[in-house]
C-alpha cells in the first residue's frame, strides 16, 4: 500500500510538501518544531517522508530535546555503539568535523546501522556549524535502484540474502585486553544479521535494494569472486544521480531519511574548515525481505527517463541538422 500526503490530509494543516527531484525528496515547509505537532500534521511530514524518503526542513532553530521530541514522534531513540554522543543525552551524535579531528567514514555510500538485525527507521541530522565551501550530503533512494534494474536481474537477486558487519570500526580496538574483551561483548550484542538483498517497506510496501558497500561482507550461496562481483554492481546503483538528492546545508536546517529506503554520502569537500552536525537515530524493525516465487512488483512501472518513447515527427519537435532537405 503507498502511503502518500492526500488532499485532505494536506488541507487540515498549513503545511506545504514540495517535491524536489523526480524520485526522491521533498521540502517541508510551514513545520514548527519548537511547539508540539498536531495528529494531522505529523501525519502530512509521516506520511511524506515515507513518499519522497527524504525530508528537508529549514529555518528550525531548536533545542536539542525539541530535535529529540521530534524524532520520538516516529518511534524509541537508539544509541550508536560506535559514533562520539553526548554524555548526558546519549542518543544524539555529535559530528564535529574540522582542522584537528578530519571527517571519518562518511566518504562512502551507506544506509545507518545494517549491521544491527534491526536496523534504524530513520536518522534526523541538524546542521550547527556550516562551512562556507563544501560540506554537502547526497542522498540516493535504494527504492528507485530497485525498480531500475532489470527484470532478470530483478529475478537473480530475488531472494538472496547479504551478511553485514560493524567492519568500519574494527580498526578501533586494539590487541589489549580491555579492548579484546570490549569488542567480544560488542560482537555477542551485535551478531551479524544475513539481510535480504530486497527488502520490502514495511509502510509502504515498495521493494528496496537493501545492500551497501560500508557494512556488507558476502552474499550468501555466492563464491567470494561472485559476490563481490554482483555487491559491486549492486553499490553501483546508488551513484546514478536520477536516483539522488544533495542538499547544501545551511544552520539550523534539518534533514530527516528514511534510512530503509535510503543511503546517504557526505564528502570530505569542506576539510580543514568546520562543519558541526547533531544527529538522532530512530529505533526500527527487522528486516523483512519479498517471500514466495519471484513475480514483478505489482502497480509499479519503469522510472519515467525519456528512453523508449516515441519521437515525434519534424514539425513538432527542433529538427536535426542532418534531417534539413530530407522532408
């Protein structure tokens, strides 16, 4: 079922969904996160964030319990076993990025936290600090890559499942003892999940490709040559910029994705100026992928890109130099 903002549910509140690209995104406008929400309007932010997989909101000068509040909306904060966090509000990261401590890991495609058996609904960046070069993020949907490969390779990776691993910060624990121990406690509580290479939305019902280069390992029934061979195509998908949105942040601009339809990229450009992010992480579900046979996804055609339609005769279109005397 596609869950979308209606006429209706847009006409009980003031607040405004506007599209920006063809296949993701959209700017929330008339939201204030300083006073509670209405049912009706966080139906209308809910329900375009499942659509459009990204949300923008600008202008929101808020506190840090006002961002929390507003990601509690959506379902319980986690806490990242791994990112630098606050000491007495867990739940938020702090991604203070500059001079003496260069931006880490964030250089490279990725949806948050697939190494968890459930990974998070949904992560709430908010910009603090912004440098005055750089500094963007590039979001990708996982569900337009879907629909855009192929019906046989639709059919291959029907039903394969991938294994995923907290490998990014391996590097962290060194050959101590405390640090041996800490990251056996850490592998007992995060024991690597096989995830479906196509996971279904659990909202929405549309199929993702649910694959990404920071925390897959392997595909399950594959030779290490093949698996590598299908994830590499299969990350590839992510840097077709008719599947992308950049957002060039601004303060106190805010950022929600769905992080099981989306994966996210956010280059290293700004280095050494600063660039300051408060993040929270919303709780999600496990994993479910597309059970029985494989069939093609129902109420869902080809991405509109132009590419099979027909061309219209000269005279209702510009002519081509090579076309002039031929008619």
């Amino acid at each position: 079922m596609d869950t979308h903002v209606t006429p209706a549910d847009a006409a009980a509140t003031h607040i405004q969904v506007v599209p920006i690209n063809g296949n993701i995104g959209a700017e929330i406008r008339g939201a204030d996160l300083r006073r509670k929400l209405t049912p009706a309007e966080f139906k209308v932010i809910h329900d375009a964030l499942v659509r459009h997989e990204v949300i923008v909101l600008r202008d929101q000068d808020i506190t840090l319990d006002q961002q929390m509040d507003f990601g509690r909306l959506f379902g319980d904060l986690s806490i990242h076993p791994f990112s630098p966090n606050l000491d007495d509000k867990r739940e938020v990261i702090v991604l203070d990025y500059g001079k003496d401590n260069p931006p880490h890991l964030t250089d490279q495609w990725h949806a948050d936290e697939t190494f968890r058996e459930a990974p998070p609904l949904g992560t709430i960046l908010r910009a603090r600090v912004v440098p005055e070069v750089g500094g963007d993020t590039l979001f990708s949907s996982m569900t337009a890559a879907y629909t855009g490969l192929s019906e046989r390779m639709k059919q291959y990776v029907h039903g394969l499942e991938a294994l995923h691993d907290f490998k990014p910060w391996r590097p962290l624990f060194t050959s101590a003892e405390a640090h041996q121990k800490k990251l056996r406690e850490i592998e007992a509580r995060f024991p690597n999940p096989w995830h479906p290479v196509v996971r279904v939305h659990p909202v929405s019902g549309r199929r993702i490709l649910n694959v990404n280069a920071q925390f897959c390992v392997r595909i399950k029934g594959l030779k290490d040559d093949e698996s590598g061979m299908i994830l590499r195509y299969l990350y590839s998908r992510a840097a077709i910029p008719e599947y992308q949105l950049r957002v060039k942040w601004q303060p106190h601009t805010i950022v929600m994705w769905d992080n099981r339809a989306v994966q996210h990229y956010a280059p290293h450009d700004y280095y050494p100026r600063r660039r300051t992010m408060e993040r929270v992480t919303v709780a999600g579900d496990p994993v479910i992928g597309v059970s029985g046979a494989y069939a093609p996804e129902e109420g869902v055609g080809p991405l509109p890109d132009g590419k099979g339609a027909m061309i219209a005769p000269p005279g209702q279109r510009p002519i081509r130099e090579f076309e002039r005397g031929l008619y």
